[in-house]
C-alpha cells in the first residue's frame, strides 16, 4: 500500500466526531498500550487528551530515555540560495515577494563551512529554495562535495528530487533528507500552492520514500503547522512517519513540528497551535512511535525549547540563519525564509542543554 492510499482510507472520516465522542478512559487506555495502534495515536491528540499532559509528558520522557538516552543531536542550517520558482503564499521566498535573491559561489560556501566548522558543529543541513534552472544538481553535487570536506553529516532540504538523483548526492556525501509536505489536506494543499512544481502534491509527498530507496540513512518529514486543521494534519504526518519506519527498516525516521512564524508575507494561518497543544503534539507522537526523532527548530522560541528537553525531542539547530549564508558573512544582504525567535549560539543551546541533565550531541555517525 502506498503512503497516499492509507490516506485516502481516511478521507470521508469524521475527525470531528471521533474527537466529541473520546472519553478520559480512551485516553488513559491509548496511555497504558506498549504499542498503540493509529486510532490510539489519534485520541492522545483529541482535545479530551488535553487534561492528561501531565501523564502523556512521563510516558514520552521514559519512551524517549528508553530509546535516545539523554542526548540531544545538534544540527546547524545553512541556506546557499533563496531562489524560489514556486509560490507558496505561506512562504518569505514565494517567487512574487520582492525580496533580495542570493545564490552561494562554492568559494563563498566554502568560506560558510569553515566558519560554521569552527563552532563544534559536525551535522549540517543545507537548503534552497526551489528554482531547479538556478540550482540544478551539479551545483547541488559541488556543494555536497564541498561540504562533506568539513561535517561528518551533510543533509539536505531541496526541492523533490527522483530516486537517482538521490543517489548522485548519496555517492557525493549527502546522507539524510529533509522535506515538509507543509499540508496533507489536499483542498488547502491547491489553496496555498498556487504556482510551481510544488503544486504536484503526489510527487512531494512520494519525496521521502524516493530518498530512502536511493539510500539516504534518514528522511525527517513535517507539516508546517497553521496551514489546514492541525489535529487532522499531525495525524497524517504520524501515519506517514510509521509508513516509512515499517516500509524502510533500515532508514532512521524523524518528525519536526514547524509552527507557522512570521515571515516576508502577510499570510495569516488559519488555525494556531498553542504551546500546550504542540507539547500534546510531541508527546503523543512520541508515545505512538517511540523510536522516531522528533526534531524542533529554532522557530520556537529559547525559553519553550528547554522547556521541550525532558518531553521527547531528540534533535535542535543550533546558530541558525534562515537567510542565506550569515555564519562567515551577515546575511543582511538577503531575506530571511522566516523569522527565528531562539537566537542563541550554538555555545549557549549546548550550555542550556547540559543545564537540562542532557548531553548534546555534535556527531553520532560517520561514513565508512
């Protein structure tokens, strides 16, 4: 079964009633299983769950020490161009903002890495936007090669790509991925992407399982969370996480909850997610699939991710800049994607994360 048909089994589902008909005792019998079955999932994310975070929080937190110990992976985001042919009206790169472009010369991301390098840092993720003409694959194949010189990890959030271009940057170093589906509601999916190649849901959604077969060791998938109904969305990005985990047995498969944050646009989310709500999130992911990263970015603000470290996440950026380039040179010359609220560096996250009773994490694997 693809990832798209066990989706569609939901769709004249009525999430709306299943959520007014949970009970406190169908929570707490989802809470007690060793494995929880997707129905499970869905009612440790109805509002009724809501009362028992407290319970939720403690079984996440064991889940978590159980699995990752407590280490927390450090990854820093490098983006190396904000061209972008697409037009997502979420988005600080939609290609009808005005906003100053940026493309890296392999000098100038050599440069970024030997900067990046100094600050401990062995994982990184290097991103565009998605303009295929203005970075095809050599430029991407030259900048993996670069890369790979200076970081023990070296992954990427680009636009899709098919299964052998995933293995041309496999053998150039890259081993891991990152792609959001931003939205698994397919009405709003059409609303909010309205020009592109991203406006082909399919082939995105299809992204994560092309990496894997290429070869990549991991794939972190998400929803960016405001775009559509997000009870029903992270649902979804669960059944997709567990899809992928039990279809790929030997690719590592993590989670990130994205939370819409401001950016060059004045889009306003339909739906928001309050703190509690994305911790009920988290934990619930966690307590459904306890072997799955879970990854939280700097869009969350430095005060709410310490807060997440004993909850069950198991990975941070650190540093970050979402504009391109900004570790070697200021970034000031080009737009952000979106606006970050933890503005800390990496010295000050790894402080923060030893004052947590946690060890960060700056390499945990290594080619061969």
């Amino acid at each position: 079964m693809s990832v798209f048909a066990l989706l569609e089994q939901y769709r004249d589902f009525s999430f709306t009633d299943f959520f007014a008909n949970i009970t406190d005792a169908q929570v707490e019998q989802a809470l007690a299983k060793d494995a929880p079955s997707a129905a499970d999932f869905l009612t440790l994310l109805s509002p009724a769950a809501a009362t028992h975070l407290e319970a939720m929080a403690q079984k996440a937190h064991r889940l978590t020490v159980q699995y990752f110990g407590r280490t927390i992976q450090l990854f820093i985001p490098l983006y190396i161009s904000n061209f972008c042919a697409n037009q997502c009206i979420y988005c600080g790169f939609n290609r009808k903002n005005h906003i100053v472009r940026r493309k890296l010369s392999l000098a100038e991301i050599e440069c970024e890495a030997q900067a990046i390098a100094r600050s401990g840092m062995q994982h990184i993720l290097f991103l565009t936007g998605e303009a295929q003409q203005l970075t095809p694959m050599d430029y991407m194949l030259a900048a993996a090669r670069c890369l790979k010189r200076y970081f023990a990890s070296v992954a990427i959030e680009v636009y899709p790509l098919e299964v052998e271009e995933y293995r041309e940057l496999a053998a150039a170093g890259i081993d891991s991925m990152t792609i959001f589906q931003e939205c698994y509601d397919q009405e709003v999916y059409r609303k909010v992407h309205q020009a592109g190649k991203k406006m082909d849901y399919h082939f995105r959604l299809n992204a994560p399982e092309r990496a894997a077969r290429a070869g990549l060791r991991a794939v972190n998938i998400g929803a960016l969370l405001g775009l559509a109904e997000p009870r029903k969305e992270f649902f979804f990005t669960g059944l997709h996480a567990r899809y992928l985990e039990n279809t790929f047995l030997d690719t590592e498969v993590a989670v990130s909850l994205p939370r819409f944050n401001e950016c060059e646009s004045d889009f306003k989310p339909d739906y928001l997610v309050d703190d509690a709500t994305f911790v009920q999130f988290m934990t619930a992911l966690r307590i459904f699939l306890p072997r799955v990263g879970i990854t939280v970015s700097t869009r969350e603000n430095a005060a709410f991710r310490d807060r997440l470290l004993p909850l069950g996440v198991t990975r941070y950026s650190a540093g970050s800049h979402t504009g391109v380039g900004g570790y070697a040179q200021a970034e000031d010359e080009s737009t952000p994607q979106f606006e970050i609220t933890d503005n800390r560096g990496v010295e000050e996250v790894a402080a923060a994360i030893y004052a947590h009773g946690y060890q960060p994490v700056y390499k945990d694997w290594d080619a061969i």
